[in-house]
C-alpha cells in the first residue's frame, strides 16, 4: 500500500446516487465536503482543511478497501454487507440510502418455478437470494445478473427478481410488482478495526458528528 500520511483520515464513498445525501449530511455535521462534490474525475479527493480524504468506488468496494485498512472508514448500504461478509464494524446507520431489498414479479402470478423447475431467480444478490429461498423451502435456480435485472421476468430469462427498490417507479415503469420484502435497506458507516483502535481520537469526533 502506498505511505500515506498518518494524520489524514482516508473515507471510502460511494459514487451514484446515494452521493449527494451523505454530503449533505456531512455538512449538516460541520464537515465541508468541497472537495467531495468538485466536479471531477479525480478519484482521490484530499481536503486539506480537514484532513480528510475521500476514495471514489463503486459501491461493491467500499468494504473491500476498508477491510484491507486502505481507507479508514466507508459509507455503504446494508445490502453490499448482507450479500458478502466482511471483516469490518459498523458503528453508525446514517438513516439515508433507504430503500428495500424486496422478491418482485409480474403482477398476479405466483412465486413458483414453472412445471417441475425450481423457480427462476434473477439477481445482484444471490447470496441474500439463497438464503432468503432456503428459509422458505423454496427450491430456487439463482441467476446472476450485473444490473436492469427487471428485464428478468420480461424477456422469460427468470420468473421473480430479487432486488433493491426505492421509489418503485423502476418496477412500474417496466410492469413488475413487489411481492415479498426481505429487508430493509440504509447505508452505514464502516470502521476499520485497527484503524479504529489506534486512530480514535481522530475517527471517534467524525462517527459522532455523523450519528448527530
Ligand atoms: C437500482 C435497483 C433498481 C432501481 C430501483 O438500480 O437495482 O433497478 O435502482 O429504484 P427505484 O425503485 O427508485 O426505481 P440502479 O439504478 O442502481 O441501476 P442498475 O439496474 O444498473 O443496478
């Protein structure tokens, strides 16, 4: 890992829509987030004034670069931590990126494979997938798929999709209905656990002003 100086504190975020609401947190929490909301593509992001330093990720990483202790903290979704475990504390849900992790499908039709095949699941998620099928003791074929995962049940290739919904206007646009919720969804602060124990004084005040 590159030296990094020891007195920056070095935040993993998220890039896409959950973004702007954890600055507006953060500036509701007194820290200046200039440097965070710049328009571009650098994706280290230094503020010199707090000593903070911001990663850019896609939100699947943000764990993996928190657990590896190259950054000290990360902002993620639930749904990234159920799907895979990972060796981080999460000390502080920011009640923001809310939405749910939900079994969705074409109005009216049951949640069954059809004839003697085990239902067909199209998803981001197969782990949450599985074993949200299993504790139902529903026999499930999981079928990954990186994104638009609604065109499932559209094209034929699933029969129900597991997935996140928001506002549900993806679902209705493309005539699908939620049929089951497995969970409820927000993002959360992750700490490194080393970083957490020999940087406290600096990590300690940042989780308090985002818990508020
Ligand atoms: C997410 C999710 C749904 C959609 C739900 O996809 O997978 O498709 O948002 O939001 P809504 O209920 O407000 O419509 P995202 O936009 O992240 O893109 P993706 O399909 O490429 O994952």
């Amino acid at each position: 890992m590159p030296r990094r100086n020891k007195d920056t504190i070095v935040i993993a975020v998220p890039k896409g829509r959950v973004l702007k609401q954890l600055s507006d947190r953060l500036e509701q929490a007194g820290i200046p987030t200039d440097a965070l909301t710049a328009n571009s593509r650098k994706l280290v992001r230094e503020d010199k004034e707090t000593g903070l330093s911001y990663l850019l990720l896609k939100p699947d990483d943000v764990p993996t670069y928190v657990e590896y202790g190259a950054a000290d903290l990360g902002i993620v979704g639930r749904d990234v931590l159920m799907e895979r475990n990972y060796d981080v504390f999460a000390p502080v849900d920011l009640d923001i990126g809310k939405c749910q992790m939900m079994v969705c499908g074409r109005p009216k039709e049951p949640i069954a494979g059809k004839g003697q095949r085990p239902l067909r699941v199209a998803t981001k998620f197969p782990h949450v997938a599985e074993q949200y099928f299993r504790a139902k003791g529903t026999p499930v074929e999981l079928i990954f798929c990186q994104g638009s995962v609604e065109l499932g049940p559209l094209t034929g290739l699933a029969d129900v999709i597991v997935d996140l919904v928001e506002t549900g206007e993806t679902l209705r646009q493309n005539g699908l209905v939620p049929l089951e919720k497995i969970a409820d969804i927000s993002s959360v602060v992750i700490a490194n656990r080393a970083a957490l124990k020999l940087r406290r004084s600096k990590i300690q005040p940042i989780l308090d002003a985002l818990r508020g």
